[in-house]
C-alpha cells in the first residue's frame, strides 16, 4: 500500500499493490498495522455503508458534529466519482479549504478522511458503487449538510452539469452557519 500526503493534517490518499492475471485481481484494502505505521492514527471501524448511484448525481457534502463525528475510509468498487472534502477544523491551517480527487474502480484509490471534515461527491458513471468505513456510528441528530456550492471554499465540481440532489442536500447550510453550529 503506498501512502500519498494530501497536504492536509491525517487525510491520506492510498494506493494499493494490485496483483492480477487472467483470473482477476487481489488487493489488501485495509490493514490496520499498515495504517498505523504509515498515518500515526488508529481508527476503529464501526459501520460500512454502500450506495449505488447514476451518473450526475451529487451527494454531500455531509458530516457528523462533536461526540458523533465520523472518520472515514472511502472506495469505489464499480464506477467513479470525483470525491471532495472540506476541513472544517478550526484549529487547522487547511480549514475551510477543500480536496478533491478521482476514485475510481481502475485506480483502486482510497481516501481516509479525518472526523470533522465535510465530506460528498459526484457520481462519474452510472451504476457506480461507493463504499465508506466509518469509525462512529451515524446520529441523524448530529448530521448536517454544508452547501456543496458555497463559495466561502474552492469550488472543485465540474461546470455545466445538471446535479441530481436529494432535497436534503439541495438545502444544505452555508459555510459560516455549519461553522456556527460546530462549535457553539
């Protein structure tokens, strides 16, 4: 497994070793000891979650605030999204800056995202599979859904494409009322 710095503090892209042939493919997706070595952090993994998707369609951006906040280890297994982040961590010299990268099923990429970042993304191809680890269990009372078109980050989603939302997240909160209800 290769470790890629993001330059943001304990968001890691990952890059496993494929073996393949004729038959198809292995890879180690996850291994603590690894992670550990490599990252300095040891998360606990609770909850796996799954969704399947059509092309253009937006999810997030999402998080969990205070005791309930979740880190997460995300993949795509069929498809490819573009996956983006935004450090909501005050303290961080990378807050209210986003990331943005690939996942796709060719490239077997992973993304680890610390607890209190807004996490989403765009849905590439259509019937793609995305799959998260999650080292907290969901609390739909400590969910909140920052605006994924707000302009206080860097906008990393492409122009001139009809997003496919949910109503929850087309009336996500802007930047400084997340902010606000994060750190009361």
């Amino acid at each position: 497994m290769q470790f890629i710095e993001t330059g943001f503090k304990d968001l890691w892209l990952m890059e496993p070793k494929v073996f393949g042939d004729s038959r198809g493919y292995f890879f180690e997706a996850f291994n603590a000891n690894t992670f550990l070595e490599h990252t300095g952090l040891k998360p606990n993994f609770v909850q796996q979650n799954q969704s399947k998707s059509q092309k253009n369609v937006l999810r997030g951006l999402h998080l969990q605030t205070g005791d309930q906040s979740q880190a997460k280890l995300i993949r795509v297994i069929q498809g490819s999204v573009l996956d983006v982040v935004v450090d909501l961590r005050k303290e961080e010299p990378t807050f209210g800056k986003s990331y943005a990268i690939e996942l796709n099923e060719s490239n077997q990429r992973q993304l680890f995202v610390p607890r209190n970042f807004a996490h989403g993304f765009l849905v590439l191809e259509d019937d793609t599979l995305f799959t998260y680890s999650c080292d907290n269990y969901y609390n739909p009372q400590s969910e909140l859904t920052l605006k994924f078109d707000d302009p206080n980050f860097i906008n990393n989603w492409p122009e001139n494409i009809a997003f496919n939302l949910s109503e929850k997240d087309a009336k996500g909160l802007d930047f400084k009322s997340v902010i606000d209800r994060m750190y009361v």
